[in-house]
C-alpha cells in the first residue's frame, strides 16, 4: 500500500528502518533470544537469575544488563532480596507489551535493533517507562529513539501517519511524551503544503470525488508524477484511519495552519462517510474494505432502533459524533446541508449532550434553502407522539429566520473572509432563499399532514412559521390543507375554518381555485372567496388579453360586461359560477332575515328603555309633586276669587273703561302670581 519516501525520491534508500547495535556488554555472550512457548530465554552460557513476566509472557533473562541501562529494574533488583537465586519482575502495566520490552531487553544485552514507524512508539514509551536515560548510560534507548523520532519518522508523511495510529493503544505515555502531538503537527504541516511541491506518496481517493459522496468506492495506491497533478484532497483517506481523538487533534493543527474550511469540512465529511456507516443513504453502503480500516462496524440507518446496539457501541458512535461537530468550521456551507441533517438524525438517536444538538441545528439553519424533502423527514423517537419531529422542524425554521434578519440587518458586512474562497454571487439572496424554504416547508406540511397525531395546532404553527412575503403561491399550501383535511375527516366547522385561515386565496393559481371550488371538505365561506378570486383572476386575464390584442401600452385591468366576460368563460367555470350563485344568493337571503330579526330586538330594546326611564323618572319626582299640590290649589282659589271680584266691577264701570280694566286685571293677577 505504502511506497517508501527514499524509493520515490530514487535514493533506493528503505526509508522509516533503523538499525541499533549498541556495545555488548562484558561478562554476557549471547546471539538472541529464544523462543519456546510464550517463554523467551536469552541464549548464554550464563543461568537466568531474572525472571520478568509481562502480560503472560516470561522473559528469562539476567540482571547485571538490565540495571546498568533501566533505572526502574535497578531499583527493583536492589530492593529484591539478596539471598535469592532468581528474582521474579512483573511489569504488567509496560507500554507496548511483550514486544516493546523484548526490543528494549536485546538493546540492553547489545543486539542489534531494528526501528521501524510501527515499533518505534511503543518502544519509545517503554524506554520512557524502564526509565533509560542518560544518566545511567550515554546513547541510552530514549535518546536513540527521539533521534530516529525527530530526524526519520517526523520528516515522512507515511511514517508520521503510522506512528500517530500505534499511539492509539499507547495512552497516556504517548501524549506524556508529546508523540501524539508531535506527529499530529508534522501531519498538519504536510496536508497544508502547496499540492504541486508533494513528493512523496499517499493513498489516493477514486476519481470525480471532489467531495465526499456515501457510498465511495474502494481507494488506491496514489504517488505524484510528472504530468498528474495532485489534487487538493490528497491527504483525506490517510487522515481517516487514525481515532477520532487523533483525528481531532489533526484538524485542529491544520485549522491552525490555515487551511481551506470548505476542505476540512470535506475532510469531516469523508472521516464520517467511513466511520459513521449510519450516515449513508438507504441501499447504499461502500465496499467491505473501506469499513474494515479502523471503522465502527455498525449500521444505524433511519429505521434502526437504539436497541439494537451495544451499550459500548453507542459510546463510540456518540462520541464520534459529539467529536465531529465540534470542529465542524463556523463558515457557511463549509460542509453539506444534507450532512447535517444525517448528523442531526444520528445525534437525536444517540442522545447527544444538548448543547450540541442545539449547535448542529443552529448550523442546520444557516443553509436550511439546501435542504431536501426526504432528509428533513427525521423520525420522532418519543413514543406516542407524531411519526416525523415536527418540533424539530419548527426550531430549524426559527434558526433560519433568525440568520436571514442578521444578514439583512447588516447588508454591508461579509459574511466570510476573502481567504475562505468565499464568492457572494454564488449564493442565493435572501428572497430567493426563502422562498425554497417556504416551498421545502409545503412539501414537508403534505407529508407529515397524513399523520393522524398531528394536531391542529401544531399544523397551523408550522404552516405560519414563516411571513406571508416567504410564498408568492399557496398552492403547496392548499395541496397540505387538503390532505389533513383528507387524514381528519373528524374536524368541526370552527377547526375547519381555522385550518383554512393559513392560506391566502389570492394566492392560488387557476387550477388550484378551479380544484377548491368543487372540494367539498372546504367550508362554504371558504369556497365563496376562491370563487370570487378566480373570477376576478379571469376578468383580469380577459382584460390583458384584450388590451394585447388592441395594442395599448398600458396594461389594466378593464370592466367588461357579463355578457362578454360568460363567453369568455369555459363551461366548468360557468358551471361552477352558476352553482356559487345560487349559494350566494342564500347567503344574501338568510343576512336579510337576520338584519330584520335584529332590526326588530333594537326596536324592542328601546320601548323597554323608555319604559324603564319613564318609571324612573316617575319615581323621583313624587315627592316634589305632593309639595307643590297645596300651592296649586290656592291659586286655582285665588284665581276664581280674582275672575268674580272683576267680573262685578265691569258691569259698574261705563263700556269705554271696559278694555282698560280689563288689561289691568291680568296684570294685577299676574303680579300677585309673582
């Protein structure tokens, strides 16, 4: 798979493969070691007097060559007893095993040492672990090993890679001694490089992958030639056989160094194809050998239940999940909408911590003009509840109005850096941005609308998530209504009316009106207004096309009689209209009875308050009445007296004084009234 640096640079040298000879040791010949059994016995003409035991492997050795290079056995043969003929060492807890302890064994009996990228951590921390340093011995095993570390392993793309993976079963002593962090920056530094100065070889990805697709093929061996450029995504497939943990800390030092973010999304986006097989669609799955790298070997697809996997295997998928969204870059688009909404599927599954979940649907909602119907249908895993997450759905669309008023609100700014590759004319506006969504929001209210769990409500505050400017039609919207219509025959006549207040008739294209105009699960006042918007739609057409064929310039609308606008129009239209009339017409009949009924409770009403304020009036004034009724009777008295008393008079005086006394007597009266 691998082709060594030193061949491709045509130095013939094998290039990652060292050789150790120390000095031997005096007093102590021997060729090697032999094997019989799990037991190792070094080949001498001296007794064993040291027995070590590592992990079920005995290693018969003595103890003068391993206390004149390791500090840890020196302290544990002085500290044995004395008197006993063999001393018994367990160092269960070495790193790297039987295989590291048996390298670092024939460097202390001076046999020479061959270094390789796959032994060369496990033999550093073993050094590291037997404590072999300078002090005791010059050209001690710690000191060689970081040599063939700094000046071999880190200087090569492959071996750096090799070694980053052995460090995997190596914690905490790889990361102590900074193994780990060391190669994730030689790694870093390699992936940034300028892809036209690479040399050296790597493992190659299939053609016509410029991004990451789910059901890739089996990769290649790939070296750079002459007259083939090397393409930007080189590095991918090697990054991906390392642990997430590992993986991490590589993306990390390459954000660092600059990088591409629509290339380390890419660079997620392939680690996860080949370590999280639920992501993949339906049916479609890579071969044996991509999943056999280092990946989870588990299939979660959209109909798997939690319950089939394994308590372990759901840590390990969650926490790549968990890992991955973490250095997902903050950049728009830097990954797939679809991806996302994968990640999201898989992330409600595992249960991953929700400050998590929340970041991923904010990310979900920033391209939520991306998305597709089929991806956004993500199962509801609470029992009992809607077959699709319709919350889910509503706090995506939140997310995205949110994004779409910061963008607007802040016209001048740009949203990416200039480095980033960014191109704003390659991206949607904002209207059209919404109107995909409300257009992918209609599509998903049709689907979830055959759900007979569903409420009403829930119905109604996703279909007006969005503002009335988001759709330029409704018919996506009328197709919805009907179909929960269709799955709730149940609903009353209020709930239908309140189902029907989502969409806006004037909205509805010809065909729409004609189809709502003969649905009989619509209410009648409903079917009026689309009556009425498709005539005045058809008076409008007939105007404009009239207009055309006179040559005016100016379009308007134009009033023609009834009689042109029937011919005009077709007979299901007619049909339609004539039956409409009829309904109209006892609509006009039925608010005639009702304005007379009101017309005659109003007339009612108001005898009754005539009626109650003249009682209350009659109430009131009584007291008053009984005390002016003495007064009225005394005038009336004096009065009758006045008349008598003048009348006698009269026919004393001559008729001359007639007319004068007579004028007297009221104003005389009239004074004794005052």
């Amino acid at each position: 798979m691998w082709e060594s640096e030193g061949e491709a640079r045509g130095g013939g040298r094998e290039h990652g493969i060292g050789c150790l000879d120390p000095d031997r040791h005096d007093g102590v010949e021997s060729d090697g070691f032999e094997c019989r059994n799990e037991s190792r016995y070094a080949s001498s003409d001296i007794p064993s007097d040291l027995l070590v035991k590592v992990r079920g492997a005995s290693f018969h050795l003595h103890k003068y060559p391993l206390l004149s290079r390791s500090g840890r056995m020196n302290r544990i043969i002085c500290e044995s007893s004395r008197d006993s003929e063999l001393i018994e060492v367990e160092l269960n807890d070495i790193p790297g095993g039987p295989e590291s302890f048996e390298l670092a064994a024939k460097f202390c009996y001076g046999f020479a040492v061959d270094l390789t990228a796959s032994n060369i951590s496990g033999l550093r921390s073993a050094a590291e672990y037997l404590e072999m340093t300078e002090d005791l011995e010059e050209g001690n095993l710690i000191f060689k090993t970081e040599a063939f570390l700094s000046y071999v392993v880190l200087s090569s793309w492959r071996d750096s890679i090799v070694v980053l993976k052995s460090c995997e079963s190596l914690s905490p002593w790889a990361e102590n001694i900074q193994i780990v962090r060391r190669c994730s920056e030689s790694i870093a530094w390699k992936a940034c490089a300028n892809p036209r100065g690479i040399r050296w070889a790597y493992t190659g990805r299939p053609t016509r992958t410029c991004s990451p697709k789910w059901n890739s093929g089996d990769s290649k061996d790939s070296s750079p030639g002459k007259n083939q450029p090397v393409p930007p995504d080189w590095w991918f497939e090697d990054v991906s056989i390392l642990r997430i943990d590992h993986f991490v800390r590589v993306v990390t030092a390459i954000k660092v160094k600059g990088m591409r973010f629509d290339l380390i999304g890419a660079a997620i986006m392939h680690y996860a194809s080949k370590w999280l097989p639920g992501l993949a669609k339906e049916g479609a799955r890579g071969s044996d050998d991509a999943w056999n790298q280092g990946g989870l070997h588990l299939t979660v697809a959209g109909s798997a239940n939690k319950e089939d996997l394994s308590s372990s295997q759901i840590r390990e998928q969650r926490m790549v999940i968990e890992s991955l969204i973490s250095i997902i870059p903050p950049q728009k688009d830097s990954v797939s909408c679809c991806f996302l909404l994968r990640m999201l599927r898989l992330a409600n599954i595992l249960k991953v911590a929700p400050a998590l979940g929340t970041e991923l649907e904010k990310r979900v909602g920033m391209q939520l003009e991306q998305a597709t119907l089929q991806d956004l249908l993500i199962p509801s895993y609470n029992r009992g509840e809607t077959s699709y997450d319709v919350d889910l759905v509503h706090r995506l669309l939140e997310h995205f109005l949110v994004q779409e008023q910061t963008e607007a609100s802040s016209p001048g700014r740009e949203p990416y850096p200039e480095k980033c590759g960014y191109d704003a004319n390659s991206r949607p506006s904002v209207p059209i941005a919404k109107l995909r969504v409300a257009k992918l929001l209609d599509s998903y209210l049709t689907e979830v609308s055959r759900d007979r769990n569903l409420s009403l409500t829930k119905f109604q505050v996703l279909a007006e998530a969005l503002p009335d400017s988001a759709r330029t039609c409704d018919d996506g919207l009328y197709r919805a209504v009907d179909s929960y219509l269709k799955a709730h025959p149940t609903l009353t006549e209020h709930e239908r009316k309140r189902l029907c207040r989502v969409m806006d008739c004037q909205k509805l294209s010809i065909d729409a009106c004609t189809h709502a105009a003969q649905n009989e699960r619509l209410p009648l006042r409903v079917v009026v207004q689309v009556l009425f918007s498709e005539q005045l739609k058809i008076s409008n057409a007939i105007a404009n096309a009239s207009l055309k064929e006179a040559g005016e310039s100016h379009l308007q609308p134009m009033m023609c009689t009834r009689r042109q606008l029937l011919e005009g129009t077709p007979q299901s239209f007619q049909e339609g209209w004539a039956t409409a009339k009829k309904d109209i017409n006892t609509l006009k009949f039925e608010m005639e009875s009702m304005k007379a009924k009101y017309l005659e409770l109003q007339s009612d009403m108001d005898n009754l308050q005539r009626q109650f304020e003249k009682m209350a009036s009659t109430k009131s004034s009584k007291q008053s009445l009984s005390a002016w009724s003495a007064g009225w009777k005394k005038l009336s008295k004096l009065t009758k007296i006045t008349s008598a008393v003048a009348h006698d008079k009269g026919a004393q005086i001559p008729e001359t004084g007639v007319a004068e006394t007579t004028r007297k007597g009221p104003r005389r009266w009239r004074n004794s009234i005052s």
